[in-house]
C-alpha cells in the first residue's frame, strides 16, 4: 500500500535506523541526511518518512506530506547558509534515478551549470 516501509529499500532503513546516514535535520514526516557520494560541497538528501517511489507518486499520493518534503529543502538551505541552491527530484531511471523512494536532492556551496547534465 502507498507509503508503507518496504523491506527492500536503502531509504525506509535510514528511516528506521537500520543503516547509518549523518542526519541533518528530522521532522515528524520527514529525514534529512548527507548524500554518501557528494556533487556539491552541500549535498543533502530531503525523504519522506513514507515510501512512496519517486516524486510524481508522492505528489500524488501524499500532497501533504510533498509540501513538508519541498519546505524542508529550504530549511536545509538555510542551516548550511545557502543563498542559491538547487532542488532535484531524479525522476525515472532515464533521469538518473537509483533509489526507488523519492527524495530531494539540496545541492549548493558552489556554481551549478544551467542545463544541468
Ligand atoms: P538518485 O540517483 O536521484 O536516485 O539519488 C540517490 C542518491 O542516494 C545518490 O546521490 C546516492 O549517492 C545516494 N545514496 C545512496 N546510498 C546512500 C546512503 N547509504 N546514504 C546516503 N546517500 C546515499
Ligand atoms: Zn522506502
């Protein structure tokens, strides 16, 4: 069912603890933690506590809970001091992404090209 904790996914055992991650910020829906492959001097992960598969499902299926996801990106943004960053939901496997629980990626701390890659 939409947004129950899945026992295959890397994303739903940071959120129960299961593996490590150096957790920036939580909240009671949401966990903020470093990537563990950094493209930016700041680059920080924004979950959803609830499994939902990428950012298109979560928007549907939990509106509420996509909105506490996006207003913890700036809240990131802001404990890392952050003027300008960028906000990224790889969306599909063609977009890069490879953890199948949508995330936010908050990257910044130094010049992001535009188009992006
Ligand atoms: P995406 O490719 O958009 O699905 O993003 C997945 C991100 O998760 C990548 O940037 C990975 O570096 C990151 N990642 C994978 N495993 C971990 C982990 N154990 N802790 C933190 N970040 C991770
Ligand atoms: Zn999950």
């Amino acid at each position: 069912m939409a947004g129950e904790a899945q026992d295959d996914c890397l994303f739903c055992k940071i959120v129960a603890g299961q593996i490590p991650a150096t957790i920036v910020r939580e909240t009671d829906t949401t966990v903020a933690f470093r990537d563990i492959n950094p493209q930016a001097p700041t680059h920080v992960l924004v979950i959803p506590k609830a499994h939902h598969k990428d950012a298109a499902a979560l928007a549907a299926e939990a509106p509420q809970l996509a909105a506490d996801v996006l207003r913890e990106t700036r809240a990131v943004a802001d404990e890392e001091k952050l003027d300008s960053y960028r906000t990224v939901f790889n969306t599909g496997s063609g977009a890069g992404q490879t953890v199948w629980h949508a995330h936010a990626h908050v990257l910044g701390g130094r010049g992001l090209e535009w188009p992006p890659g």
